[in-house]
C-alpha cells in the first residue's frame, strides 16, 4: 500500500475541487508543497515516471512530511492508502 496527500477546496462557484501532493520544494528556510488538479494527474502508481503524484511508504512518512510542510493541522489536508 502506498499513500498519497489530498487537498480539497471550494471553488467561487461552490464546487469542491481535489488536488494531489505532487511535489515538495525545499528552499533555505522554507517547505512548499506543490499540487495538481486530480482530473488532470496521471495516477499510476505502479510506475513512478507513470504518476504525478507523490506517495509515502507509510503513515508515519506521511506525517512527518505533513508536519515539515505545516499542513499537520488544516482541515482540507488528508491522505489515502492506494492499494498498489
């Protein structure tokens, strides 16, 4: 099982809108996540060249990563085990 990073967001005409953590940026100081429009991601996770997102061994990686990113505590921040 691997585990992916989802965002969710109301849209000004009231759609709800995901996004994958695809990326995470380290520069100097700062942690950035980077995030694609699910609808638009390629989603195999079988192959790495083959996914836009970024998964996470286990639970706990996703943690530690959400923590550095600062997002440990949004209410619109989630992640999913993919059984691969």
């Amino acid at each position: 099982m691997r585990f992916i990073v989802l965002k969710t967001e109301v849209s000004a005409e009231n759609t709800l809108n995901v996004f994958g953590l695809t990326e995470i940026s380290h520069k100097a100081s700062s942690v950035t996540p980077k995030w694609i429009d699910l609808r638009q991601a390629k989603t195999d996770c079988l192959t790495p060249e083959n996914c836009d997102l970024l998964s996470f061994d286990d639970e706990d990686e996703v943690a530690e990563a959400l923590e550095e990113m600062g997002l440990s505590d949004d209410s619109n921040i989630s992640f999913i085990g993919v059984d691969v």
